[in-house]
C-alpha cells in the first residue's frame, strides 16, 4: 500500500505522455487547442507510432478492383458488399473487425490496411 502511494505521488511530478483524445483530429470548429499548440502556448506530444504490420483502417481503391468478390466471400463480418450493378465493391468501416483477410485475398491490392486508428466520428460510415 505504502508503495503505491509512493508512485502516485511520483506521477504527479512526471511529465504528461499522452494527448486529449482526439487532439490530433479536433473538428475544425474546436480547432482552438491546434492552433494554441502552434502558437506554441501548449504542449502537444507527438502521436504514438504504430507497429510494423499495423492492420489499421482498410482503404479501398475503386480503380484497382476487377469485381471478383473473394474480399466478399472471406470477409467474416459482412463488411464488404458487392455492388452488382458497379461491379465492385463497398466497404463499410463500421462493421470491419480489421482482420486483414480481404487484403491478403485481393489479388489487385486493391484492400489495403493502413495505419489509422483514430475512427471516431459522428459519421457512421
Ligand atoms: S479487414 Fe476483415 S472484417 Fe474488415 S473488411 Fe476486411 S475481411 Fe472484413
Ligand atoms: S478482392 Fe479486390 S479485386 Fe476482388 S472484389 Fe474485392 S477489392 Fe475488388
């Protein structure tokens, strides 16, 4: 008990190692605590680098994609949806568990993950 009341009095007097949560993606309209950091009136850290292989959100290029559906089959959150009309394919953020299978199947690398993982938003898609 006595140590841990030690280490919480230590942590008062370390420096502080993470961020408000988003500060890197405050909406534009509470864009006051960006622009205080640049004037350099606060202290931002700087984010916290991501692993290599880091399955983060999936991007989707339309213009590689050939319509063949193995993103659709392998996919175990129904995440991916075929459009039959297009031919291709819609991926839907909030249902992907970032599993990374679609992008390992996709023969045109036309999925693939990158290292964002800040997905809050209002937006459900
Ligand atoms: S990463 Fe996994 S859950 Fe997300 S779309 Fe691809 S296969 Fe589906
Ligand atoms: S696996 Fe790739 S090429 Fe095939 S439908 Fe999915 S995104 Fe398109």
């Amino acid at each position: 008990m006595l140590n841990m009341q030690i280490e919480l009095v230590k942590q008062l007097f370390r420096r502080t190692f993470t961020n408000r949560f988003p500060s890197k993606r405050i909406p534009k309209s509470v864009s006051g605590f960006l622009r205080s950091v640049e004037r350099g009136e606060r202290k931002m850290n700087p984010p916290v680098p991501v692993p290599p292989g880091f399955r983060g959100r999936i991007n989707y290029d339309k213009k590689k994609c050939i319509g063949c559906r193995l993103c659709v089959k392998v996919c175990p959150a129904d995440a991916v949806v075929f459009l039959e009309k297009e031919k291709k394919i819609r991926y839907h953020l909030f249902r992907c568990t970032f599993c990374g299978q679609c992008v390992d199947v996709c023969p045109t690398k036309a999925l693939q993950t990158t290292n964002e993982f800040l997905l809050a938003d209002y937006e459900k898609d």
